[in-house]
C-alpha cells in the first residue's frame, strides 16, 4: 500500500501494521499444523490397520501350519491331545463342532448370523501309519473331515480372538478362508470410522475319526 507525499511529490511506501503482520503469520502456521497433523493421523490410521490384518494373516497361517490330526503327540505332562472331534457319530462330531464355534465366536463378544456344518465323504488321502502301541479300534479307522461355515459381525480384536481361539485349542480347527468386509462402507466425503464393524465369512475343517 502506498502514498504521496504532500512536501516532496514523491510515493511513500506505507508498511502494514505489525498486529496484521502477526496475525497473518499465526494464521498461516495454524493452517500449516492442522494439514501437517491430518497427514500423519491418516498415516497412523493406516498403519494401524495393516499391523491388525497383519496380525489377522499370521494367525491364519500359524492355524496352516499345525501338524495334522493323524500327528497327534503327547504334551509335556505325558498326557495325549487328542486333535480330533469327539462324538460317538458322525452327526454328534459335526453338533459337537458347531457348538464349539458358536460359543468361541460369541464369548469374543461377535454377533452371530449364521453357522451351517457341511459333513463331507471319507477322505481320499492314505491314513498315517498307526504307533506301534496303536490299540486294535483305532487302527483302519477313517477320518472324515467336516466342514463349517460361520458369519459374524465384530471388531478387528473381537475377529483376533476367534483365531486364536480356534487355532490353538482342542480340536484342531483349520481355517480354510476368511472374507472380510466393513459393515457399513465408508460414503465419498465421509471420514473412515477408526475402528469400524466387520462382516466376516470364515469357512474352516476339523477332523472325526470313527
């Protein structure tokens, strides 16, 4: 902004006011912080995300990499664990399964929708050779494996809980796949919930041995 000089005809260049020059100055740091800060909140945000599926993948693959029902081994205490489903039927085996992973899945604080068992034929795969001390029931016996399917709705550490569960208790439970999707999908505009509902699809097997 300038001026003329009334004596000397010539321009006068006017500075701004010190309390405008402060002001602006602030403004501009605030705008400069508040973006600054919503960049690494968002970093955060993500990274937060991948380390929980990270974590939801480890656990699929420790569930993968567990020995098999046939390579049973006793614990340190000497007592046997037994990997397979218990039931004096096929249909009690599949019961006893279902019962299993509906209350894994709700004492994670999950919503149940749904929960179906699907009994499949003999397996086609060779049985492992029998121990020497096998008794004489449990040697030729055939193991049938029985599939599940379970819906559920929960948080990232409700759906954490599940797997653990499952893939580190008794009987074995093997995870199959696992789909995973918000419940309710973030709309153009909207900010992204930090810790959102999930819809989660988990087929798994397990093991009975008749």
């Amino acid at each position: 902004m300038t001026m003329t000089d009334a004596t000397a005809g010539g321009p006068v260049v006017t500075a701004w006011p010190r309390s405008l020059a402060v002001a602006v100055f602030v403004a501009l740091m605030l705008v400069g912080g508040v973006v600054s800060w919503t960049f690494w909140q968002g970093i955060f945000d993500a990274r937060s995300d991948i380390d929980a599926r990270e974590d939801l993948v480890a656990g699929l693959q420790r569930a993968q990499s567990r020995l098999s029902p046939e390579s049973a081994h006793p614990g340190e205490t000497g007592e046997v664990r037994n990997p397979y489903l218990t039931g004096e039927t096929e249909t009690i085996a599949a019961a006893n399964l279902q019962t299993l992973v509906l209350q894994v899945a709700e004492a994670a604080g999950t919503t149940v929708s749904s929960a179906q068992v699907k009994p499949r034929a003999v397996i086609d795969q060779p049985a492992a050779p029998e121990p020497a001390d096998a008794s004489a029931a449990d040697k030729g016996a055939a193991d049938r494996q029985i599939d599940m399917e379970v819906i559920f709705d929960g948080k990232i550490a409700d759906i954490q809980k599940v797997l653990f569960t499952l893939e580190t208790g008794l009987p074995y439970i093997f995870v199959d796949e696992m789909q995973m999707q918000p419940t309710k999908p973030s709309q153009p505009g909207e900010a992204e919930e930090p810790d959102p509902q999930l819809h989660v699809v988990l087929t798994m097997h397990a093991f009975w041995r008749s």
